[in-house]
C-alpha cells in the first residue's frame, strides 16, 4: 500500500514523546492562516473532525487529517512529516519542545498515482 502521509525517525521520536505527556494525538494540516500551513499536533479528543475532513492515514500511531478542499490540491503528494528546531503554531503541542512539525511532500510517480487511483490509501 503506497502511504499519502510518512513522518521522519525524528518526527516518529517526538510524537512518542508528546504521548507520554498528552495521552492519544491526532494531526490535522493547517491550511494557513494563523498557523500557517503546518501539521498540527492535537490531544486526539480536543480537535473535532467532519464531513469536510479526510483522514491520509496515520503517523506513529495517530490519525493525519487535511481538509477535503485541501485535498483536492495535494491529492498528487506523499507528504513527509519531519521536525526541525524552532516554534511552530501556536496551538500545537510540540511547541513547547523547541521544535515544530514541518510537511515536506514529494509527488507521487505515475505508477504510484495509478496505483492509487485518485482514492485516499493509508
């Protein structure tokens, strides 16, 4: 199975971390405003998820969501979860670690995307 979303041994190391200070997480990519555009680390019960949301997959354990109309855009992109030092947004858990999550992505080959065939694969 070809995942739509990967995350980094550094990324995998922090949200082990964030576990055992938070309990369960989820992710939900930002898509900009006051955030920006990054990951964003949640307990996994204080975020709440719709119809306008679509689940990529998992990531050490934890849900990644991105908005459907966000989607439609990056729909061609494996996005890679990493760390680097500095804060991020505001209202992700990782900030006071003295990291932020960052989304790197790469396109998918044409087999890759053939294979996934426009569907939402984990």
């Amino acid at each position: 199975m070809i995942a739509r979303v990967l995350a980094t041994p550094a990324t995998l190391e922090l949200i082990e971390k964030l576990k055992a200070k938070h309990g369960p997480l989820m992710f939900h990519q930002s898509g900009g405003c006051c955030d920006g555009s990054a990951p964003m680390c949640y307990p996994r019960d204080e975020f709440l998820t719709g119809d306008s949301d679509v689940q990529l997959g998992e990531i050490g354990g934890c849900a990644f969501y991105m908005s459907r109309a966000q989607f439609e855009y990056w729909q061609h992109t494996q996005l890679i979860i990493d760390v680097v030092p500095g804060r991020g947004g505001m209202f992700s858990l990782e900030g006071p670690e003295g990291l932020r999550f960052l989304t790197r992505s790469r396109l998918f080959t044409d087999a890759e995307w053939e294979t996934l065939a426009g569907g939402i694969a984990g």
